[in-house]
C-alpha cells in the first residue's frame, strides 16, 4: 500500500515547486549593474592653474582613481571665444613634467583636446567650433600635430580625441580615423556615428549631476552603465572663476563618497577601450536624444540624455522608443489642436478667420528665420509649427467644404 496520502502529496509537490521556483530565481536574476564612472578633465593647457590641475590629480592619486585628461597642445593665448588671429602658447616646464608623470604612474590618461581650442566662427552667437566646417585635410593636419605633440608631453601614445565645445562634423569624424585614434569622446548630442569604426564615450553629466546619474545608473537592470563625467578647472572654487561650482574640498568628498560606493568603477577612457565593454556606434545611435522631442517630456520619460546616464542598448533602444512614441503623440495633439482651434475661430469669430491664418504664416516665417540664424530649430518651436500647421490646414479644409457646400 502507498505510505502517501494524495492530500500529502500535493502539499509536498507545492511545497518543492515554490522552493524551485525561488532558488531559480536566486540565481538566474539579473545581477545588479555594474556602473562604470569616467571622469574626464578638459582645458589642460599652458594657461590652466597648475596649482588646481595639481589638486584635482592628487586626489585621484591619493584614492587609487585615474581621470582622462583633455590636453589642448597650443592653446590660444586670448579668449578662445574670439575667432581673431592669435599667438598660440605651447606646454613646455612644470605643466608638461605634472602630465608626464602623472601619465607614468598610472593616474591620468592622456587625450587630445583640440589644437589651440580657439573658436573660428564669427556667428552665430552662442555657437562656437574649432574643426566643423573645415576640409578633411584641415582638420587632418591640425589634429597630427596636436597629436605628435600631446604624445610627447605625455611621454606615450594617444587614443582619444575630445572636440572642443563637443561641435564636429563628420568630416571631424573621418579624420579622426585617419589619424588613428580609436576613440571619440563628446556630448551624446552631434552629428551621426553610426558609419564611422571609432569607438566612443560619451559625456554625459557634470559634476553636480554626478550622485543623482549614478543613482539612476545603479537602477538599471543589468550590464554596464557608464557615467561620463566632464568639469574643467574653473568649476573649482580655488580657480577664482565666477563659473565654479564647488569647492575642491566638496569635491574630495565627492571622490571620497563615490569610492565608498559598492558595486561603482571609476575607470579611464583608455581603460574602457582595453575592457569587453560595448562603446560601439550602435551604442551611440541608441543613446543618442530624439533632438525633435521636447526636452520636458525626454525628462519625463527618463531618457538617457536627461538622466546623466549612457545606457547599455537594449535599454536606451527601448527608452528612446518611448520617447519617439509618446513624442509623435504630442505632435499630433498639437496638429489636432491647431485644427480645432480653426473650426472654433470659423464657427464662433468667423470675421478672425484670415487674421489667424496670416498670423500662422507669419510666425512660422519668423521661426524659421530665427533657426536659420541660430542654426538650430528646437524641439519647442517645431511643435509650435505643428500646432500652426494644424490651423492653416484646418482654416483651408473648412474653406474648401463651404466652397462645396457641406456645412459643419
């Protein structure tokens, strides 16, 4: 006779089935995310304070952590800002044996921030690049010399290359390559890379954004969230600038609180290239913001350009989805109520009708001139145009069935 009774057996058989049930998923859940941190130091150059570019490198050093550095080879001698002829000024004494050293021992990693950092357009005001614009051979010739020479203050070779104000063309791109660089760190907001073979790590919060991206960062599912961090020397309080932000003291403690940090990496540019981490185009393109959404509703949906962090692509492909979604709804909401606002006017102050049209038509002439100047049409007026265009379509279409005689 069977020792079990069948009351006893389904209790045993339920009980085995909840504890294989959680011991499967103990061990086949998705591990915390690892978050990769990079902070990178742009504007190294002969007119830097050395006192605050030594300062900010101890306290890596003293922490065991390594920073990329964005070295400017011939800076220009003025305000980088003004497009006007000047002297350049090359890195030569303490500044160039602080780098060398620091490269030697294993705390900076050395990249190639531009040539002189000088801006070369007269306008737009607000917009300011070094290489976009010129011919691949141009930029090609700037960025070998700037090269050869960061290489020889470092005292080794040189992977990366940082555009200033993170303004390139493609061009920019293909002379990069040319030249031989692996890696190319700017914004994630530019031109397309999905064509070129360089690899790239983009920035992606600055340093007062830091705690709140690797926060978000630590949240994603699995893989490996990178953090690019980018500041310069006047966002430190001993530069003397009117643009700091911090202390170098709450910057220690910035340093001290992410090392305390489980489960977070500070790593070097060049660290990354040499590690099985994905900084493909790929990568990229899925990270990169939808430019054509408003910043509001990227934020809402914690898109990657507003959360600080660089997703892993399965991720980013999938929040960047949302935004498109949720962003082509907007824009028809906004068309619809463009066109309902001209059927109310046309039913309710039918005497506005041709005062609304023409004022549809001129805003919009105003915001594409004002694009034009500013080379740019943001997200916020291409909406405003799709509003506008749902009132001159809608104004049309009711102008149309009244000429055919179907009321409304």
């Amino acid at each position: 006779m069977f020792p079990y009774s069948r009351p006893m057996i389904m209790r045993r058989v339920v009980r085995c089935s909840v504890l294989a049930f959680w011991l499967i998923a103990f061990f086949c859940a998705p591990c915390n995310s690892e978050v990769l941190v990079v902070f990178r130091y742009d504007d190294y150059s002969a007119t830097s304070p050395i006192e605050v570019d030594r300062s900010v490198i101890n306290a890596f050093a003293s922490r065991r952590m390594a920073l990329t550095v964005g070295v400017i080879p011939y800076v220009c001698e003025g305000d980088i800002h003004d497009p006007m002829p000047q002297k350049t000024l090359s890195m030569d004494g303490e500044k160039a044996a602080l780098l060398r050293a620091s490269v030697r021992n294993g705390t900076v990693d050395a990249a190639v921030h531009g040539y002189s950092h000088q801006n070369r357009l007269r306008s737009p005001v607000g917009h300011f690049t070094e290489f976009a614009g010129l011919s691949i051979e141009h930029q090609r010739r700037r960025m070998a010399e700037a090269k050869s020479e960061v290489e020889r203050l470092a005292g080794g070779l040189v992977e990366t290359f940082i555009p200033p104000w993170d303004s390139f063309d493609k061009q920019t791109l293909r002379a990069a390559e040319a030249e031989g660089f692996r890696c190319f760190s700017a914004s994630a907001a530019g031109p397309d890379m999905r064509r070129t073979r360089l690899r790239t790590v983009p920035v992606t919060t600055g340093l007062i954004g830091v705690r709140n991206a690797i926060e978000e960062a630590r949240r994603q599912h699995n893989g490996r969230p990178i953090v690019g961090v980018l500041f310069h020397y006047y966002e430190l309080r001993e530069s003397g600038d009117a643009r700091a932000v911090m202390s170098l003291e709450d910057f220690e403690r910035l340093l001290e609180w992410i090392s305390g940090q489980r489960e977070v990496q500070v790593v070097t540019i060049s660290r990354l290239l040499d590690q099985a981490v994905d900084l493909s185009p790929s990568r990229w393109a899925a990270n990169a913001p939808v430019a054509w959404v408003p910043p509001l509703l990227r934020t809402l949906i914690q898109s990657s350009d507003s959360s600080g962090v660089w997703r892993e692509q399965t991720e980013a492909s999938r929040a960047r989805l949302a935004v498109i979604g949720f962003g082509a709804f907007l824009y028809l909401a906004a068309f619809l109520a463009g066109f309902l606002s001209a059927w109310a006017v046309r039913r309710r102050l039918p005497a506005l009708r041709g005062v609304v049209i023409a004022g549809s038509l001129l805003t919009s002439a105003f915001i594409f001139l004002r694009a034009a100047y500013y080379w740019c049409l943001g997200a916020n007026s291409m909406l405003f145009l799709a509003a506008l265009a749902g009132i001159v379509v809608g104004s049309a279409a009711l102008h149309l069935t009244k000429r055919q005689g179907v009321a409304f």
